[in-house]
C-alpha cells in the first residue's frame, strides 16, 4: 500500500465513520442497499467492473443521500484503479456538492487532480479540508498528506470556449474629440468603442519529464483568442514555455522561459520572450502565498517606439474560511521601461476574490483597483499620461449541468480606466457564457 493510500486509510480510521459517516434509515432499504454494494464489490475483486460500476450508477439515483454517495465514492475508486482520473474526480466532485464536510473524499479529490497535473486545485482542496477543524490525530495524517502530494501526471491538456458580449471591443475611448498641444482634434468612428459578441478560446497542452525525486522538466503551450465577426479587432496570441519545477520540502518552485506572439486585427502585434518565476510557500495549514516575477523583452511590431523591457511581480495570498469557503488577496506592480518615456509605465494593481460552494453551484466575487503613470508625457499631449483603473466581476460555475466532463460557467465584469489622455479612458461590460471542466 502506498503512502497517499495508507493516510486515507488511516483517516477512515480516525474518523470513526464510513466515508460518508453513512447514517441508518429503514431497515429493509438499509439492507437491500448493503447487499446491492456488497455484491458490487464481490464483481469488482472477480474482474467485472463493468457490472459493479453498473449496481453503483443505480445506487447513486438512491433518494437517500448516504447510499448515493457511498455508491458514488466506490465507484470512483473503480476509475482510479483504471487510471481515469477525471471520472474518478467528478464523482467526487459530486460528494462534496452534497457533503462539504467529508475530509475522506475531499482529500481523495486532491489526490485525482494531483495526478490530472492540476496541483494549484490539489493544495486548494487540501486546505480546504484543514479548515474544517479536524481533531489534532486526524490534522497530523493530513500534514503527511500533504507531504505525499507529489505524483503528477506527464502531460495532459484543458481547453474553454465562451460566447462574450462586450461593451467595448477594442478598449477605447468614447469621446468624440481628443485634446492636443495643437487644440481639439476630432477621433474617427473606427477608433471610438465598438460593441460586440465574439467567440473566446482559451486552450492548454503540457508534458512534464521527469529529472529526478522531487524535480522534472515542464513544457507548456498555451493560446488565446478573442474572434469577432469584424477580423480588425480579433485578439490572438500564443505562447511557448519550459523550464524545471521543484519540490524544496513544503514549498514548490517552477523556472520557466517563454515566448509569445500576439496578432491585433489578423496582423502581427507584439512579441515578446521572457524569463519567469513562481514561488509557493503554506502559512500553516490553510493559507498559501504565492509570489511570482517576469522580466521580459518587447518587440512591438507596430510601433518602435513601444519596444522596450517590461517587469512584473506579483504576491497572492490564499486562504480557506471553510471547506467551501475561501478568499485569495493580491498586489501586483508592473514596469514598462520602453524606448519612449511618454510610452514607458510605471503600475499597480490590487485585488480581493471570493468563492463560496452552493450545492453543486460554485460563486465568485472580486474587485481589482489599480494605478498608472507614465514617465513623461507623448509630443502630441498636454499632459502625461496617468490612468486610474476600477473592476468588478461576478461568476458561476453549474455543476449540475455537467456532460462529459464540462460544465457551463457564467461571468460578468465591468471594467472603467479613467486617464487623463482621452485614448486610455474607457469603460468596458463584458459577460461570458462558458463550457469548461466542471471540476
């Protein structure tokens, strides 16, 4: 028995109760459900799991809650035996939705989306369970828990697509007039803001090598669009990255160099390579921060003026309230040092997200507020350039209504920058209707 395996058991154990802390009911319904999940097990050790993972789908339509998640959870232990991670971890997304405070599975949960290669989900799931207030045995089997955590998958993929009406397009400015050095210019139609509903992908691919016990080599693509029926404002890009990740006890670190390409209006924008960090650090056993930093080179293939160094960083602090509770709070300074000071920036942003678990509904709130300033003004403007930016967003994930693996998510943000040069001040509402993997 492995070491992930034997802290489970020994949580069934300390617990004291099923997987489930199952509960009686009447007596006849009781037994029928005992020998239907006894006989499940029985094919199972013979080899016919087809036919046990039949008896537990029909025990899990069970009105009785306990019975449908023990069916649940017996199942999904099937698919792990069989590698199928991602049924295994929606069944279990499933138990939680109705039983939040089940540490079993929830720790079953992290272990599935550890091997999926999803290890930010996994140490959230964990901490999660340490916020449930488990009895000081039970904490310590957890802790080793977490030091188990380390198997990870060699590669794998995730992909989003989303129907995004949007209030401002191409992020510009509704005036209808720009102040100049040289007096009041009048903005053409094609540069004010343009309304739309365009189609959003987002798409991942990775595989990991392993280099050694607590080390491997990450290779990473990942692209975006933004398409629009009117090509002139698409928004795409792509991106290439590989570099080590380490496991240094508790903490976790991830090198990478990258490279991305980006195209505005079908034509070739801005690219761009760069060098990256991130650093992961628990705070006890509920919180987590994480600090990240960039430094990169910009070839902006429209402007040369706009070809410089950029710099960022970024510290994010995570924490669970409850086990389908949490908040995550971040600051994030961001430096463009370009070859025109009226171009080169100096920024911050700030940022609040909750997330709280309905049932098999999940909701998040946030709100971001930042600054910027430019080193100088440009030729043209009276002024330098120095914006004031403001977001609210609102979502939902439905769980309920999960197919094959995805599920429809809901959000909604409204954005408004005001700056004191007419072409960065915007506002902007945008919603998305989403398909992604429900767990």
């Amino acid at each position: 028995m492995g070491t992930l395996e034997t802290v489970a058991a020994g949580l069934s154990i300390l617990l004291a109760t099923p997987a489930f802390g199952a509960t009686s009911g009447p007596v006849t319904v009781r037994a029928t459900a005992g020998q239907m999940l006894s006989l499940a097990d029985e094919m199972a050790r013979h080899g016919k799991n087809d036919e046990a993972e039949n008896i537990f789908e029909v025990l899990a339509r069970d009105p009785d809650q306990d019975i449908r998640n023990e069916a649940r959870y017996r199942r999904a232990k099937l698919l792990r035996a069989r590698s199928n991670y991602r049924g295994a971890a929606l069944l279990l997304r499933r138990i939680l939705d109705e039983r939040p405070d089940a540490t079993p599975v929830r720790l079953e949960l992290a272990q599935m989306l550890d091997r999926m290669g999803d290890k930010d989900g996994a140490w959230q799931q964990v901490r999660a369970a340490q916020a449930a207030g488990l009895p000081p045995a039970v904490a310590r089997l957890i802790d080793r828990y977490s030091d188990a955590l380390r198997a990870q998958r060699p590669f794998g993929a995730s992909f989003e697509i989303a129907v995004a009406p949007d209030s401002n397009i191409n992020r510009a400015t509704r005036s209808d007039s720009l102040g100049t050095v040289l007096g009041d210019f009048q903005i053409a139609d094609d540069a004010k803001a343009k309304s739309g509903t365009g189609v959003s992908l987002n798409a991942q691919a990775f595989r990991r090598i392993g280099i050694g016990e607590d080390a491997s080599l990450l290779f990473r693509a990942t692209g975006f669009g933004n398409i629009y029926r009117h090509g002139a404002f698409n928004d795409i890009a792509a991106d290439l990255a590989a570099g080590p990740e380490m496991t240094l006890g508790r903490d976790r670190l991830q090198v990478e160099l990258g490279a991305t390409q980006r195209w505005y209006g079908q034509k070739p924008y801005v690219r761009s390579a760069r060098l990256a960090g991130v650093f992961s650090h628990p705070l006890g056993s509920r919180t987590l921060l994480r600090a990240i930093a960039s430094a990169a080179l910009t070839d902006n293939q429209i402007n040369d003026l706009q070809d410089g160094k950029s710099y960022y960083g970024r510290l994010q602090i995570e924490r669970a309230l409850t086990p389908t509770t949490g908040l995550a709070a971040s600051f994030a300074v961001d430096r463009q040092a370009l070859r025109d000071p009226g171009y080169a920036t100096t920024g911050w942003r700030a940022a609040l997200t909750g997330w709280h678990d309905l049932g098999r509904m999940t909701f998040t709130a946030g709100v971001e507020l930042g600054r910027l300033h430019a080193d100088d003004r440009l030729l043209l403007f009276p002024d330098r350039r120095q914006d004031r930016y403001q977001r609210m967003s609102f979502g939902a994930s439905f769980r309920q209504l999960e197919y094959a693996g995805f599920a429809p998510v809901v959000r909604f943000s409204i954005e408004r920058n005001r700056s004191t040069v007419a072409f960065y001040d915007y506002r902007r509402t945008r919603t998305e209707m989403a398909i992604v993997r429900a767990f």
